[in-house]
C-alpha cells in the first residue's frame, strides 16, 4: 500500500523583506503561508520570486490578505479575526524585526521606532501561537542600551524577547556565522528558536545542537566545502572575463554581459539559468574614483589591508572621509554586506559590487530577481529599500534552508531517530553574546 504523502509544515514570515528567509524555508521543504512586508521595493522582489503564480516557490497565499504591501501593526489592526482563525494552526512563525536600530555599524539608538517593532512581532506571536517561533537578527540585539526611561538605564532587546516568549514556550538562542553553512561571507547573526511548551514535538535535542548535527551533511547534499572564498563566488562576473553590454532596465548604464559559472558554488547559484543572469548594472563611476580605486587595491593588496575597513592614515592620502571602505579579500568569505553599494570594493577591478555580486555573497540563487530601485539617499534610507538594502538586510538563502531542515526534524516522524518529547529548556545563549538568563 503507497504511502500517504507528508504535509509539508507550514510558516509565517513577517518583517519578509525582498524573501531570503521564506526562500530557504521553501527550499527546505516547509509550506509558506503568507508573508508581510511594507516597503514597496522589497515587496515587488517578494512578489517576483515567491508569491506571483508563476514562481517556481510561492506561498499558498489566503483570500482574506491583499497581495501587496503591509506593516505588521496594519495587519494586526485589519485582520485580526483571520489572524485569530490560524491559531494553533501554524507550525513556524518565522522573521526578525528591522535590525538598523540594533546594529554595531549604526548609531545603535534606543527608542529607534523600528527597534519597538519586536513587541509588535511578540502580540503577532501571542495572537496566532505558532507552535515554532524563529527570529533573526545582528548581534547588536543582544547588546546593551543606554536608555533613560529604563529603572537601570539600560535596555536589551534581545533580553525582552527572550523573557517575553519564554512565559509559553522554551526558548534558546545562539550567535551562528553564516560561513560555517556555505554562505560566502563572514557574517554573524543572531538567532533566537522557541518552541511552544505545550506541544509534542518528535526530538529532545536542543535546536541548535540539531543544526549544528545536520550541518556537514547539508553542505554535502550542496556539494559545498566551507569557508567559500569571494573569488570562488563572483569570479565569473568579472568586467575583464565577462565584457559589458547596455544595461536592458537602465539607460546610460553599462551591464555585466555574463557568460557562465566557473567554480562549483556559481554553478549552483546558477542552476536553470545560465547566461540569462540579471542585476548585474555597474555603477558609473568617474575616471578620478576609479583612478583612485585601482591605487587602493594595490596599497591593500600589497599591505595585508583587505577585508578590513582602510586605516585613517590611508583613508587620509586619499582624502576620503567614508570609514567603512575596504577590498574584498578573494581568497576569503567577504565581511558583512551592507546597504552602502560603496562599502566594498571589488578584488581586482576598480569599482564597486553589482546587486548580482552582493547577492552571490549572501547566497541568493542566480534565478532569484531582485525589483524597485537600486539606491536611495538622504532622509530617504529611513523610509525605502531599494535593491542594494535588500540584498543586505536578507537572511542568506543557505543558512535559512539549513534551519528550516534542521527545524523539520521536530515535525516529520520519518526524519527523527530521537524519542518524543518536549525540547529542553534553554538556561543561556552563547558563542559571542553575553549570557542571559530566560
């Protein structure tokens, strides 16, 4: 007698952004419901990838949710009763509220209004009571603020998550570098997991442990080696291999005209695709910058400097007052990707990244389409994420997916060779954040 097909579980994701997350779930077998995003940009690339009918990954999508863009307060204030309708019912809640208020390589301001966003994430939690709760974002969640309103004048976000969700469901969180799982950039991030006390689940191992257990096998399974150097993931975009074309969306700009992958992680960015790879606009800069690129990449080179932000001394020849630039470092995962297109400079050509290269960098397949602008500025930065933001603010594809195989195993009987049971209790969280009690 055949057996009867396994229902894929299923999740939520909010704060989506352009889909890097609810990417890697799908890849990993879990069945999206809806997602939640309010930027337009970052919304039509969510769209584009997995919520029109054409997608080869799309989510299932309800009636009752205009597929367009919404703020989570917006949708708890309109859809209240549909939300209350899915309760129990969902398996994983997935997301992580905006991080720019959190982040080291910001002004790391308190009452930042999207810092305010977790309690918004934590009555979505209360109202629908997923069985699963996944979070993610910067370490600098878990660091202290100075805040004045507060009895000890300070406040941890990361405390009050933990503290929060802790009251129905047993809570560990770690710090995992994205490297480790075959991304290509050294890129560490905050990851909380919940699971509701008063559900089964199909393992006692604590979740981390799981992911930590499934991981050499999922970078088999992807044919990967890690750490993944830069050069093994973007050399087949060279300007120098590859030639430049008219840009086909952007006029007076020059594209990468690409001609194929080279290594085995372009290869399998590059599935089903081949030549048709978009995002690849340069930008134009004037001869002076690149000029002054091509002497910094050989100073940097020649000096040891790269991966590392330019000493002021060096900054200073070049008259430069940007403190972030630095050379990606071929023969490493690159550091962090930001939503600053000028941040990093490519290896060996004197220019920046292309969105396609950043995307590389944070694992996105070459099939995944990115829409809206490509930069933005001024007060603007608060209020739009365009292409670059995207790229930048997403959870890398491969770490997602090695999660959402790691977290099935809770809930497929066919995956598990550990005895029923609640998972333990997490006391702390470690690996580069300070401990904190729950």
């Amino acid at each position: 007698m055949p057996k009867t097909p396994q229902k894929s579980p299923t999740f939520v994701d909010i704060f989506a952004g352009c889909g890097g997350l609810s990417y890697g779930l799908m890849a990993a077998g879990w069945d999206g419901l809806f997602a939640i995003e309010r930027d337009a940009n970052a919304f039509s690339s969510l769209n584009e990838n997995l919520i029109r009918q054409e997608a080869a990954k799309k989510f299932s999508w309800p009636k009752w949710l205009p597929k367009t863009p919404h703020g989570i307060d917006e949708v708890l204030d309109s859809h209240r009763e549909s939300l209350l309708a899915l309760r129990n019912k969902v398996d994983l809640l997935a997301g992580g509220p905006p991080c720019q208020g959190f982040s080291s390589a910001g002004r790391r301001i308190a009452n930042d209004p999207r810092n305010h966003l977790t309690s918004s994430y934590l009555e979505f939690v209360a109202l629908v009571r997923p069985k699963i709760v996944l979070i993610e974002n910067v370490k600098g969640i878990a660091i202290d603020f100075d805040d004045e309103e507060s009895a000890d004048g300070k406040v941890n976000y990361a405390k009050k998550i933990i503290q929060a969700l802790s009251v129905e469901y047993n809570v560990s969180a770690e710090v995992l570098d994205t490297s480790t799982f075959g991304v290509p950039q050294k890129r560490k991030r905050f990851f909380i997991i919940g699971f509701r006390k008063d559900t089964s689940f199909l393992s006692k191992e604590m979740p981390f442990t799981v992911i930590e257990r499934l991981r050499l096998g999922f970078l088999a399974s992807k044919g990967l080696s890690v750490p993944v150097a830069a050069k093994s993931a973007i050399s087949d975009l060279e300007v120098a291999r590859n030639g430049m074309r008219q840009s086909t969306e952007s006029a007076g700009f020059q594209e990468i005209a690409y001609k194929g992958p080279l290594t085995s992680y372009q290869r399998l960015m590059n599935v089903g695709i081949g030549k048709n790879v978009t995002d690849t606009r340069l930008a134009r800069h004037k001869v002076e910058i690149k000029s002054r690129f091509e002497k910094i990449i050989q100073l940097c080179h020649a000096d040891g400097r790269l991966n590392v932000s330019l000493s002021p001394e060096l900054r200073a020849s070049f008259g430069l007052k940007k403190c972030a630039i630095r050379v990606l470092d071929p023969d490493a995962p690159s550091p962090t990707i930001t939503s600053m297109p000028d941040d990093l400079i490519h290896y060996r050509e004197s220019r920046t990244l292309t969105v396609r290269e950043n995307a590389r960098l944070q694992s996105f397949p070459d099939s995944f389409v990115f829409k809206g602008k490509y930069t933005t500025g001024g007060d603007r930065r608060k209020k739009e994420v365009p292409r670059f933001t995207q790229v930048a603010n997403a959870v890398p594809p491969l770490i997602a997916e090695a999660i959402g195989r790691a977290l099935i195993v809770y809930l497929r009987p066919a995956e598990v060779t550990t005895s029923v049971s609640a998972p333990r209790k997490a006391s702390q969280y470690s690996r580069g954040a300070a401990a904190v009690e729950v």
